[in-house]
C-alpha cells in the first residue's frame, strides 16, 4: 500500500471538474484517505514548491497556485505514485496521452490542472505539508 498527494490546481477547481477528477482515480483503484479545499497564500505555495525555487517557472506556479482554491487530497492504493502520476498524464497537456486528466482539462504546461507526487520522498514531504497524520484515515 503506497500513498501519495494530489492536488486539483485552480484552473481544475473553476471548471468545476473535481468529481470527474477523483471519480479517474477511484476507478483505477486508487482510494481517498483525505481530503480538503483549501486557499493557498504566495507564502504557502512558495513553500510547496521549494523544490523548484531555482527554476525560471518558479513565481509563475506559485502566482498560479495561490489565485484560488485547490483541492488537496492523499490517494492510497499499490503503486500509488506512478498510477497516479500516469493517470495525469504528461505536463504538458499536449504530450499527454487521450483520456488522462491533463489531456481532458490541462490549458498549458502551466495550467495542468493536476499535481501529483513523483516519488516516495516527495509524496512523505508534500503529504505532511497539508495532512496531520489524525487526518489521514
């Protein structure tokens, strides 16, 4: 059993697609263990992106990422992390194969709709960042 965090970004949030969004990941088999809506403010994005604090993307994702709400969720299931990562889809929506999330809903490489942990690493630090271990079930 691995987990791992997805996000829908603002652009999946305003066009109101989190249900289809989550109904692709219960019915691959992936499970809900949380969930939340939550706001994030420029600090709070900066700080879940600092990974990326060098790259020349980095204030753009953060901008993006802080205009309006998310939706944070920890998906549980075997091979969480790549299931996931595979059923978003290639960044950019235009590499991304027929029937993924981000060839679905994506705009741009920027506006992907989608986050997901690409490693079991990444998924242990960005789970931590939204979820008390009480409120993953």
């Amino acid at each position: 059993m691995e987990r791992t965090l997805s996000i829908i970004k603002p652009d999946g949030v305003k066009k109101n697609v989190i249900g289809q969004i989550i109904s692709r990941f219960e019915k691959s088999g992936l499970r809900v263990a949380a969930m939340k809506k939550v706001w994030l403010s420029k600090k709070e994005a900066e700080g879940f992106y600092i990974v990326h604090k060098e790259r020349p993307f980095y204030s753009s994702l953060t901008e993006f990422m802080s205009e309006g709400p998310v939706v944070v969720m920890v998906l549980e299931g075997e091979n969480a992390i790549s299931k996931n990562r595979e059923i978003m889809g290639a960044t950019n929506p235009a590499n991304a194969a027929e029937g993924t999330i981000r060839k679905d809903f994506a705009e741009s490489v920027e506006r992907n709709t989608v986050h997901g942990s690409d490693s079991p690493e990444s998924a242990a630090f960005e789970i931590s960042y939204f979820f008390a271990a009480t409120e993953i079930l």
